[in-house]
C-alpha cells in the first residue's frame, strides 16, 4: 500500500507540474496570439511602405531572423510579376483584399493583398515562422516560471517531511510502549489532526490495561480460590489413607466425593467466566426464544429441585422473543437457577418469567429462600463474594458470569425483594433494540 508520504508527494509535485504546464500552455497561446497580431501588422506596413516603382535598389527590406521570413511581390495591372524579395519563393497570386491565409506544398502562410496605383502588392509569411517566434519567446518568458516550480517542488517536499514528523514521534511513542508500561500518550504536543488518534488509542491502552489488569487479578483469585480445595482433597486423602475402620473410611472417601465436586464446580465455573468474558461477535446474535429457554432450564434443574422437595416452574408462559446468543443466555440462566435452588430452604418455590415490561423484554428469576441483606447486595457481582451465613457451598463466581454476559447483551440486571416479602427476585431487562417484532 502507498503510504502517506509518498501519495501527498505524487498529489503535490502532480499538481505543480500540472499547474506549471497549463501555464505554460496559456503563456504560449497568449504570445501566439500576440505573435499573430504584430505579424499582421507588419505584412501590412511592409505591403503600405512598398515604393511605387519596383526596381532593384528601392531598399526593400531583406529578412535576416528567421521571425522576420517574409515574401514580397508585386504585380502589375496586366499581371506581370514585377518583384519578388530575393532568396524567397515565389507564391501564387492570390488577388485578395486584406489577410487571408493559404497551404502551399503542405505549408501554410499568412498572406495580405492591396492593390494602389495599378499595382497589385501581396505579402505573405509562413505560419511555421511565427510558431517558432511564439514558442522562442515562451521559453524565455517560462525560463523563471520552471525554475520557481523547481523551488516549489524543494519546498513541498521539505514541509511534507516536517508535517509528518508527529506521525514518526507518534508512532515510536507506541512502539516503546509494553503491557507493563501503558502510560497515556501526550496530547498537548500533538497537532489537532492527530489528537483525535491518540486519543483513541489513549482509550485504547486503558481498556488494554484493564483487561490485563482484570487477567492478573483472576489468575491470583483463581490460583488462590484453587489452593484451599486442593490442599483439602489432599488433607482427605490422607485421613482416608489413616482411617482404621471401615467406616471411618467410608465417611472419609464421601468427604472426598464431595471435595471433589466442589473443585470440579469451581474449575467449571472458572472456565465459564474466562470464556464469556470477551464480547459478543455480530454473527453471535441470533434470535432466541426465551419462553422455551425457560422450560429448558427447568428441565435439566428438575431432579435437584425435585431432591430438595422445592417447587421449580414457570410463570405465565410467554413468547419473547429477542436477538442473543443462545448459550450465553443458557449460562446466565442456568447460573441463576443454581443460586436460587442452592439458597432456598427445603419445600420452598422458585418460578421463572419471561415477559414485557415497559416494552422491554425481561427475563425474572424469583425465589421464596432467606433472601440476601441490602447491604450485601451491591457486591453480589464481585469475584468470588459469598455472603456472610451461608450453609450452601459454593464459589462465588456465579453472579460474575451472569454480569458479564449481561454487560455483552447490554442488558440491566436489577435485585429486588420478591414479591412473597421474602427471598430475592433477579431480573435481566434487555434494550429494547434486542426485541424482535412478531
């Protein structure tokens, strides 16, 4: 690809050039019209001045430069010739009043006829003559004009270069730059034209750092969220290991079942959220209808629900539809759902909506469980927060997979009371340029 520099070069140095030869085009047709007129005006002094008598030592002007190539004769009433200029050929007679022009042997000439005191005069001069004036004079007159393009195009050159010295400074402002050292570039020192690109990429850096930030800071709660049930499972192995009895082993190894399906959790959960921390491609968005992503999620949570003896259904089946991704929605859900039936107590009730509101569309997870206090509510989102008082285990990454998925949506997520004045009710509400109209 062309670069800047080069194309501004070749558009400038192309214009002068351009502009110098329309110039000098204009220059040559304004001399050769000038050249047009004082030629005509001499083809007839010269034809005005001819002497009465045509004899050989009347003075008759000789040319001598090429510019001044002429052909003088005279004829008498009867048509003899009665001079012609010497060394020049003759021409036709012509018998015209005034100027006319004619092609003689391919060449063309300019004549002028008048006839005075029985005599017949015509003057006549090749037009190759006066091209070759016009064009000799041109050149002189375009000899400075040629040299101050020359100038121009020294100095186009020059300032290109000095302009694009803030895209070099620029760029090698970025190339120093690494993941460890992503300070914003300066702004004051950067012409207007390009403050607008380092800004962005200003912007860019900051979401850059964050992103490396956030990395950091999940691989440090991972690595540490995965020390503590590892070294666990390695604590229940070992008292399995020293059990004395068959039951103590038995108890033991069930410790460990469930040591490991607490690790297994969180490394499911983990990878959930590393996956669906990137954003959404537009080829990801399809449409989705929610009123069945309900039922399916009632399905495959079924036998848990029905194992803790709560009451797992939809309200009011509706059809919303919307433009998602399918498997995000599938995670969000399928995490809200975990939460409600781990948190709600024996014989409790967890219903699932789908709905409009305010022209909206929504999705509602609500329980009747103990509910979680205000003040806890703003960091249910944070990595790996867990509530003071809570029996259920877990990993608190759940709510953090469920915002981000929201966040790529643009959707809102909203905590409320349920509407039983006990338990918590999530709402999902989705922009309104995510519905599709049936």
């Amino acid at each position: 690809m062309t670069t800047i520099r080069r194309q501004l070069l070749i558009g400038l140095l192309g214009a002068t050039l351009l502009c110098v030869a329309g110039a000098g085009a204009s220059l040559y047709r304004s001399l050769l019209q000038e050249t047009n007129e004082l030629a005509d005006l001499q083809l007839r002094q010269l034809a005005t001045a001819l002497p009465h008598e045509f004899a050989p030592d009347t003075g008759l002007p000789v040319p001598e430069d090429p510019e001044e190539e002429f052909v003088l004769q005279g004829w008498d009433r009867d048509g003899r010739l009665l001079h012609v200029s010497p060394g020049m050929r003759q021409l036709p007679r012509y018998a015209i009043q005034g100027f006319s022009a004619a092609t003689v042997d391919g060449q063309r000439w300019r004549l002028y006829g008048d006839s005075r005191h029985d005599r017949y005069v015509q003057v006549a001069q090749p037009m190759a003559a006066r091209d070759r004036l016009a064009a000799h004079m041109a050149l002189r007159a375009g000899a400075p004009l040629l040299a101050f393009a020359l100038v121009l195009a020294l100095l186009i050159v020059a300032v290109v270069g000095r302009a694009l010295k803030p895209m070099h400074r620029l760029a090698h402002a970025v190339a120093v730059r690494s993941p460890a050292t992503l300070t914003p570039l300066t702004v004051d020192d950067m012409p207007p034209e390009l403050r607008p690109v380092v800004l962005a990429l200003n912007g860019l850096m900051h979401k850059f750092d964050q992103a490396l930030t956030a990395q950091r800071t999940f691989v440090a709660d991972a690595a540490h969220e995965l020390r503590s049930p590892l070294t666990a499972l390695k604590l229940q192995l070992q008292l399995a290991e020293r059990a004395d009895s068959d039951e103590a082993r038995d108890a033991a190894l069930a410790r460990l079942h469930e040591r490991l399906d607490r690790g297994t959790h969180l490394v499911r959960q983990l990878l959930s959220l590393a996956r669906h921390e990137t954003a959404l491609a537009a080829t990801q968005l399809l449409p989705v209808d929610l009123g069945r992503l309900l039922e399916a999620a009632v399905a495959d949570h079924s036998a848990l629900a029905d194992s803790r003896g709560i009451d797992l259904g939809v309200e009011t089946p509706a059809q919303v539809l919307i433009e998602a991704d399918a498997d995000g929605l599938r995670v969000l859900l399928n995490n809200l759902v975990d939460n409600a039936l781990r948190y709600t107590q024996q014989g409790g009730r967890v219903d699932l909506q789908a709905a409009h509101e305010d022209g909206l569309p929504l999705l509602r997870v609500r329980d009747n469980g103990p509910g979680v206090p205000e003040q806890y509510r703003a960091r249910l989102f944070d990595r790996f927060f867990r509530p003071d008082g809570q029996d259920a285990w877990g990993c608190g990454l759940g709510l953090s997979i469920v915002r981000n998925i929201a966040d790529h949506h643009k959707a809102e997520i909203l905590l409320a009371d349920s509407s039983a004045g006990r338990g918590l009710s999530v709402t999902v509400l989705f922009p309104r340029q995510a519905l599709i109209q049936r």
